[in-house]
C-alpha cells in the first residue's frame, strides 16, 4: 500500500488513475467500433471471399503437382 506525504501527492495520483482510466475507456471505444465493422456483410462476404479464393489456389497447386 503507498503511504503519501501530501495531499499533493494524492491529488497528482488521483488525476493520474483518472488519466488512465479516460485512455482505456477510449481505447474500448476503438475495440467496439472495430468488433461492429468486422460484422458489417459487406465485411463477412469480403472475408469468404478471401477464403475461399486462398482455399482455390491451394487446390489448383495441389493438382498441378499431381
């Protein structure tokens, strides 16, 4: 546990917890907004289709090995 000398010294912390929280706030914000735009359709139909284009590379080189 800190032991403070001042109330100087508790205000600066306390403005410093305020500070941090403030910042994690705003970053759970930005996490939110990305966790929404990763389940727009536009973005799950562009996913599938990134998938699926990969998948069909593999099984074109696959049987050009063959």
């Amino acid at each position: 546990m800190k032991t403070y000398q001042s109330f100087k010294e508790i205000n600066r912390h306390l403005k410093q917890l305020s500070l941090e929280r403030q910042i994690a706030y705003e970053e759970l914000k930005i996490v939110k907004n990305d966790f929404e735009e990763s389940l727009r359709p536009a973005r799950m139909l562009s996913n599938a289709l990134g998938v699926f284009g990969k998948f069909s590379t593999l099984l074109f080189i696959k049987k050009m090995f063959k």
